[in-house]
C-alpha cells in the first residue's frame, strides 16, 4: 500500500529522531544507531537514502518492511572510499577502476562480483553488488564514523514507499517514511539534495561497462574519462536493475510528457517556456542541472497541492537531458 502523499507532517507524531543540525556528535550517535541495527535516513548529493547495516539482515530487512518493497530487490551499500571496494567486490575491471578514481565520491553506483560479505539479501541472490562512494559531506562523516565503529557499509536504497518520488529533502523522507519508523531511528536533515536524481548504475561485470541507470556522470563521461564506448546492447533482466517495473519515481498525479496544460493542471518546464493562463507552474529551471534538481520536489508539491495531472516539457539534451528523460518516462508510464 503506498499511502497518500498529500498528507503533511504532523511533527508532534513522529516516531524515529528528526535531526535537523548535524554535527560531530549526532552524526557519531547516527552511526551507533546504525550499529545498533536501526535505520538512518540520511542525505546524499542524489536522494535521501535509508540506511542500514548492510551486514546485519535484521536490519536490511526492516528496510523493505519500512518502504513496502518486495523481498529480493538488489540494494546499493555504500562506502567512505575506493580503498573500501576490495571488501566487497572481487575481479574489479580496470575500467572500474578507473571510473572509480574519476567520479568516486560521486552519484555513481558500480555493479562488481561480489565477495562473501555481500549476502543474498544484499544482493537479492545476484552474484554481483552494488557499490556507490557518496559526495554529501554529512554522508561520508556518517560513513567513515560508522568504520570507525567496525561496520563494513551502509545499505541504502532511497528513502522513499515503494515506486514513489525519492525524496530530496528531509521534510520529504518524514512525508513519506514518518509512520513507518520507530522511535530509535532517526533522520538526519543536510538540506536540498544538489544533483537531485539517482545515481548512475553502471554494470561492471563484463568486458565493457553498460549503464543500467542514467544520471549525472552521464554516457559522454564515462566514454570519455575511459577512452572507449559502452555497451548498448539491451538484455532485458539479465540483472535485475532498476526502472522494469511499469509505475517508478511516479507521484499520485498524472504526468504528462509534451502535451499542453489545462487550466488547473501542474506545468514543469524550462523557464523559456510560458505558463498558460490558469495552470500551475511548479517548476521553471533554466539550466539541466537546475532541471534534475527541483524535478522531485515539484512532483511532491503536484501531491500536496492536490493537482491531478501535470504536464513536463521534457528538456532536449545529451547528457543529463537522458537523464531526466528516463525519470520523466517512467514517471509517465503507468
Ligand atoms: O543515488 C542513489 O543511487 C540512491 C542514493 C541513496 O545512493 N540510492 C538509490 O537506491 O537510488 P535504490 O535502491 O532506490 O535504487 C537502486 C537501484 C534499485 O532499483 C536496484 O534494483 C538497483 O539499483 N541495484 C542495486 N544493486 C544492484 C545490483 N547488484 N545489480 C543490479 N541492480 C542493482
Ligand atoms: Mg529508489
């Protein structure tokens, strides 16, 4: 059950800590928590994740429990540095490597094979794992603090109910998860998220690299920072990625792709793009960056202001322009 959206936080209910200032000293006691086997929603340069221990399967499988996912998702555990693939991954192709050393911390997620310690319920019984260094200052505190204490990598997949919008602010992991948690997790608020988009999944498994998700470190990038292309060829579910299933990063209200808005409906669109009388403008970026970053959070003010449908222009655009195009056909596709 995917619950209402449209509802606001009643901040007087809420169960698990809402952390609004980090610190030294709350990020430590997010990292025991995590320890402890609670859940930690946290910023990254992306979305919001929901953290947890990824070696504890308790608390790996309170994550699907709390975001109503089905059992056997593959999920991304995420690490302080490059120096911390070997514990996980094995057989690491150079260009991996090398994308590794160029993008890592950044939103980029790399499929390795995986080593002992990435279990079945990591890995939803693949033989690969998913390995992301994050960018967000308060992400890597937790997570070189959460090593500090013993722990290996920190689950996490975006904070969100299952096949809703991720969230890219705080406010927004307690919209959506509030209810769900308990008194000992917590959410740790780092502001807006700046790229505002998932990561690049990039399966590194065989000879050549393949992008399984768009994002920021786009195509152009990858072949360039590498010095060849990657593979294009499409092998529906050979890894179980992201984005099969029909309805993903989809509000309640009904996204439309370059179809003109009528009066009451939401618009996203390039801020060269007029409003016409009586739509509701929610969005009017003026670069593909500003696009990928305001996109969720429009989609979540569609939901809390009621509007029922919305129309995107979508932007035109290599790079993070197939990014945004990915998001926005899957938003649309119900
Ligand atoms: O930007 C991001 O990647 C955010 C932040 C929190 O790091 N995380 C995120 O996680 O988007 P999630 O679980 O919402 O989306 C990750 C997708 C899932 O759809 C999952 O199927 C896929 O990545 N994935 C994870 N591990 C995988 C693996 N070993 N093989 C194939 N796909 C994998
Ligand atoms: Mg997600």
């Amino acid at each position: 059950m995917i619950r209402s959206r449209s509802k606001p936080v009643k901040w007087d209910d809420l169960r698990m800590e809402f952390i609004s200032k980090c610190t030294a000293d709350t990020i430590s006691n997010a990292a025991q928590a995590l320890i402890n086997g609670h859940l930690v929603a946290f910023p990254t340069e992306t979305v919001y994740g929901l953290g947890a221990d990824a070696t504890n399967e308790k608390a790996v499988s309170r994550i699907y429990s709390v975001k109503g996912r089905p059992l056997g998702h593959p999920l991304i555990v995420h690490i302080s540095s490059i120096n911390k693939v070997d514990q996980w991954a094995t057989d690491i192709p150079d260009y991996a490597i090398k994308l590794a050393r160029e993008f890592w911390p950044g939103p980029m997620t790399l499929i390795l094979p995986r080593k002992e310690i990435a279990k079945d319920f990591i890995t939803g019984g693949q033989n690969n794992v998913g390995l992301r260094v994050p960018a967000q200052p308060i992400a890597l505190s937790l997570l070189k603090k959460f090593e500090e204490l013993g722990g290996q990598g920190i689950a996490a997949p975006s904070a969100n109910r299952f096949g809703a919008v991720s969230p890219t602010t705080a406010n927004a992991v307690s919209e959506e998860l509030a209810e769900y948690l308990d008194s000992e997790d917590l959410v740790l608020d780092g502001g807006q998220c700046l790229v505002g988009i998932e990561s690049t999944i990039i399966d590194c498994t065989s000879t050549l690299p393949k992008i399984l998700r768009p994002g920021a470190i786009t195509e152009e990038l990858i072949e360039s920072a590498l010095s060849l292309k990657t593979d294009k060829k499409i092998e529906p579910n050979v890894i179980r990625a992201p984005g099969i299933l029909d309805s993903h990063y989809a509000p309640k209200a009904e996204i439309f792709l370059n179809k003109e808005a009528e009066k009451g409906d939401g618009l996203i669109a390039l801020a060269t793009i007029q409003t016409p009388p009586g739509v509701i403008r929610l969005s009017s970026p003026k670069t593909l960056e500003q696009f990928a970053r305001d996109l969720y959070a429009a989609f979540r003010s569609a939901d809390n202001q009621g509007i029922k449908k919305v129309s995107v222009i979508t932007p035109n655009g290599e790079g993070l322009g197939t990014a945004i195009r990915d998001r926005l056909g899957k938003a649309s596709n119900r």
